[in-house]
C-alpha cells in the first residue's frame, strides 16, 4: 500500500491533521485541501487513488465535488460527514461515493475503510485470473470451484469468498471488519463475529484438525490469514 496518494478534503483544520497524521503512519502520501475550490484543483492536478471527502465544505459542497470527480474519472471516495440522515448517506453513494463514515469517527476505522477500497480495486484486477493457487489450494473463479490436494471442497458461498480473499493475499492479515465489507458488503450491520463462524466451518473442511489449524491461520487480536501449506 506504501506510496497510494491520499487527498484529505476538510474546512476543520483539526480534522485534516488528525486524518492525514493517521494515513502517514501507513505510509501513505497525503495531500489536504481546506475547500470544494482547492479540492477540484488538487485532484485534478495531483491525481490520488483516494479522496476522503467531507460533505458540507465551503466554496463547493462535497456532493457536486463527488459528482464531478466520478464524471471526469474513476478515483476513489470515501465521504464523511456530520450528518446522520439515510437520505444523506444514499446521496453520497448515489453521486458514486465508494463509501460512507459518519463524524465523529474513529480514526483506525477510517484508515480501515482505506485500505479495504483501495484493496478492492486491487482485488477487482487480480481476481479476473482464472485460477488462484496457494499450497494445497486451488480456487476457480470462473467455475466457483475450490480444491484442496486437487480434491473438490463442499463449500457454501460465504465459504468460497472467504477462502478466495484469503488466498489472493498469502500470508496477508485480514480482520474480521475487512473481511465483512470484502465478502458480506459495506451494507453488513450485523455480529462481526459472524466471520469467525464461517471460518470455523470452512476450517473443517480444509484442515487435517481444525482444533490446531495449520492453513487458515488465526492472528490473536488482528484476524485471519491464509498460510500456504506444503
């Protein structure tokens, strides 16, 4: 992720900083615009990844600066916004935000909401191989087909999305928050821990003794990731 470029769009100097302060740690570049005027200007010139765009700004409103955006390219929007009305939140994924956070937010969720779309753009190039291959395990795409020792996997479809996104990335921790928006969506206001359900059942499918796993490996306090056997 190293080297992705972030615009932070913010009329609140301290929520700029905060922000950007959280982005640099994970070594992004950021780049911070205080209107709709300088926002335009900076995305235009600098071209980012990803916006983190407020909503009520001066100058230009983050919506009208999301609908130009999305109508001059296909760069990334993550919306924030004080205001916590449905209609509000449908309006920004309407103009083509890619997602929604709400003020006041936590500044490790945001910097998760980050790196799960910027992931997911990477996901969407990655996943159109045919086949991904990790140790023992196979999965097709295509065909919505999972092996193991060449052995076809009785899998559901929650099942299958997990283990592929955990296969994409090897040895890439995933929590449980990341792998809700991969696999379940952004819309997802369900038990988080759902996901451990659905790897409990997949381990038992996948592994020699599910009670010591050895592929689907668990990260204490982190996540899950896949590691290749051999």
């Amino acid at each position: 992720m190293t080297g992705k470029k972030i615009l932070v769009v913010d009329d609140e100097a301290a929520v700029r900083r905060l922000v950007s302060s959280y982005l640099k740690r994970e070594g992004y570049q950021v780049l911070e615009a205080e209107d709709g005027i300088e926002a335009l200007r900076k995305a235009r010139l600098e071209h980012p990844d990803l916006i983190v765009l407020d909503l009520m700004l001066p100058e230009i409103d983050g919506l009208e600066i999301c609908r130009v955006l999305r109508a001059e390219s296909d760069i990334y929007i993550l919306m924030l916004t004080a205001k916590t009305e449905e209609t509000d939140k449908l309006l920004g994924l309407g103009m083509g935000a890619d997602d929604y956070l709400t003020k006041p937010f936590s500044p490790r969720e945001l910097v998760a909401r980050v790196k799960a779309i910027l992931r997911r753009g990477e996901h969407d190039t990655i996943s159109i191989a045919a086949v991904i291959r990790s140790g023992s395990i196979e999965i097709d795409s295509n065909r919505h087909m999972a092996k193991k020792g060449g052995k076809e996997l009785d899998l559901t479809a929650r099942e299958f999305d997990i283990l592929k996104q955990l296969a994409v990335r090897p040895g890439m921790v995933f929590s449980r928050e990341q792998l809700l928006e991969m696999v379940w969506g952004y819309e997802f206001f369900g038990d988080p821990r759902v996901v451990d359900v659905h790897v409990a059942k997949l381990r038992k499918k996948i592994e020699k003794d599910p009670s010591r796993p050895r592929i689907i490996k668990t990260v204490r306090g982190v996540g899950y990731k896949l590691q290749p056997d051999v």
